[in-house]
C-alpha cells in the first residue's frame, strides 16, 4: 500500500473529480483514466520538453493499463498560449475524430494545461479532459479549478473558459527533473495558499518547507496535498470566482503587473512574480494599517528563505515602473465600476478584497517600493 498516495476530491455535484497526488500516483490512476477513454486511446497534448523528459513513462503505464496514448506536441513556453496554436491544436484534434466521450490530457505545465483545457473546452462544444501536472506550480494550483485560456496582445489568459477536468494526476515523480528555480516558484504558490487562509499551514511551512522543497518525500506529497485541498475547498464553494476565490489572486495582481513588464517569459518566473506580488500586497496592507508589520515580516522571511524574491526592488527580469505597473493593474480582470480590486492581508492566513479608491496613492508607493520614491 502507498501510504503517501492522497486523493482529494474538489466536489462539483455533477461534475466533481478526484485530485491524486504523491508517489505513484500516475499507476494509481490508470483505472480511472482507463473510464475516461472508451475507444480505448488518450490524446494527450504535451510540449517537447516534457516529451522528451517523461512521454516514454507515460506511453508505458498507459500500455500496461491497455490505453494506446496519442501524443500531440507543441513547443514549449508561454507563447504557445495563443489563437494561433489554439486553431492548430484544434485541427490536430479534429483530424484525429476525436470524440465528445473521451478525454484529452494535457501532461506538462500550466502553458500545456490551460491551451489544451481551453481546447478541450470548445472542440465539438466539449470533450472530456485530464490534466497531468507535471511542474510544482500546476499540480498545485493551475490543473485543479477549471481555469483555461489563452493570452492576448492586451492581457494574460483573457480568452478562456471554465472547464472542469475529470481527473487530475499530480505524481510527484515527473518534478524530479524539475530545475530548483522552477520548484522554488512553484512553491511560491503553496506559500500563497497559507498566507491567503491557514496560519496554522504557514507555521508547518516555515518548520518543513525546506525540506520539502529539496524534495524529502512525505514532506513534498504534505505541501503538494494540502495546497490542493485548500484550492478544492475554495473552488467548490466559488467556481466561477464571484467572491471567495478571488482570494486565490493574492500576490497576482502585483504579480501580473510586473509579468507583463518582463514578457511573461523566463526573465521572471510567474511564481517569482506572485512571491514578490505577495510581499508587495503585505507591504501595502501595512501602509495602510490593515495588516500588522510582524506578519509582513514573517512573510519576507519565509520568501526569503526559500529562495524566492522576497520584495519588489528583488524580483528578476527588471527594471519596473510604477506607472507601468498600474497601466497594468487598471486591466485587471478582476476590477469593477472601474475600480481596482487588490486581495490584500489583514493577517497571515487572513485575506479580503479591497477596493482602491486612490491609484495614485498606491502608484506613490510602488515608487517607493522600487526605490524611486
Ligand atoms: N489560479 C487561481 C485560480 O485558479 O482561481
């Protein structure tokens, strides 16, 4: 018995789906995915790294389990977010018959999952769809929800639809080629989960991160699942994010902002991005006496120990401006009436949605914040 396999469930009614993470939990799964495909063959999207790295693995469990896998790959990187690779991959779908009854899977990181969901999402009106998260950050956060898009000449995943996957395999073998920058910004987003709602899972990180992140087995299977169980638990109550799951945005607006200033590419990492969001949302917060200066304090640490940046003037793939960044903030997808809407703390584990009535004063801050002001 693997005693380190968990299994989540992120309830949906009718469309509610098992999250396996942990050790082994790719062979665990193959009866499941084995339902998912009645004639018998996965499509599976993938990018070529991945490919080279782990479809071997993939091609061989799914024969054990008597499933012929079909790989579709596309370059990798956040480029491949767009309408052109989207038509293409629809075509390759198209042309293989693919059918509304079985499942595709994307296997390989958040890029793969969202193109691949937001095909899965429109191909025929909808087929069904698996994500094998392959990177820290996806297993994590962007395979469980629903969230699929592409990227627009305006904004990050502006084009895109909920579409929930019915199965979601985070094994956490394929992370063992992962470069330690990559598990490091992953890792931002396990952080995130307990600054935005658990204190209590943020002091176990600050005790056993570390370990995790240098890939101790129990304690990377403890992180990966209780993250996991954190987003279910949000999703399941505000699937479309009209209140609570805008909280899972802590540190992404900031985070966004400094992305678009740095090509969303390897300049800077998105979890790089969201580490040094976050501390920005803590560091505002305080300004403006909502959050106390230890918890700000504590955050930084933390960030800081795990190899992330742990404050703006920090965060690779620079130089940023202010004015930018606000130009960018004001297209945010979450603001309304014309107002930003920023998840900030009152607290480590303790977040809400604050309407900002003074950009200019914020646009002062974030000057001073990187030094310019
Ligand atoms: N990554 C944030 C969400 O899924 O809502």
């Amino acid at each position: 018995m693997n005693l380190n396999l968990r299994t989540t469930q992120v309830d949906l009614a009718e469309r509610s789906y098992p999250v396996l993470s942990g050790p082994g939990a790719l062979s665990a799964s193959m009866d499941r995915v084995a339902t998912l495909c009645p004639n018998g063959r996965l499509i599976c999207v993938t990018d070529e790294t991945v490919a080279t790295l782990h479809l071997e693995t993939l091609t061989g469990v799914c024969e054990e389990a008597g499933i012929h896998l079909h790989p579709l790959i596309v370059p990798p990187g956040e480029s491949q977010k767009s309408f052109a690779r989207l038509e293409a991959l629809c075509g390759d779908l198209l042309a293989l018959e693919v059918e509304r009854g079985e499942a595709i899977a994307a296997f390989g990181g958040g890029v793969v999952g969202d193109l691949t969901g937001f095909a899965s999402a429109i191909v025929k009106r909808g087929t069904g769809f698996i994500q094998i998260p392959t990177t820290l950050l996806a297993q994590v956060d962007s395979s469980v929800g629903g969230k699929t898009a592409i990227n627009m000449p305006a904004g990050k995943n502006l084009i895109g639809a909920f579409h929930q996957p019915a199965l979601v395999i985070a094994d956490i073998a394929f992370l063992q080629t992962l470069p330690a920058r990559q598990m490091r910004a992953g890792y931002a987003e396990i952080v995130k989960y307990a600054a935005l709602g658990d204190a209590t899972f943020f002091n176990w990180l600050e005790s056993n991160g570390a370990a995790a992140l240098a890939g101790d087995e129990g304690k990377l299977t403890e992180v990966i699942s209780q993250a996991i169980a954190g987003k279910a638990g949000i999703v399941a109550r505000d699937e479309r994010e009209s209140g609570e799951r805008a909280l899972l945005n802590l540190g992404h607006s900031f985070g966004h902002a400094l992305e678009s200033q740095a090509g969303f590419e390897d300049a800077l990492l998105h979890g790089e991005a969201v580490a040094a969001g976050m501390d920005i949302a803590f560091a505002y917060a305080v300004h403006l006496g909502l959050c106390p200066q230890e918890d700000h304090a504590l955050l930084r640490r933390h960030l800081r120990v795990s190899g992330l940046p742990s404050c703006l003037s920090e965060a690779p793939g620079g130089p940023y401006t202010a004015s930018a960044m606000i130009h960018s903030l004001n297209n945010d997808k979450k603001n309304r009436n014309g107002n930003l809407r920023l998840v900030l703390p009152r607290g480590l584990g303790t977040t809400f949605v604050y309407v900002e009535a003074d950009v200019q004063s914020l646009e002062n801050f974030l000057n001073v914040q990187l030094g310019a002001g």
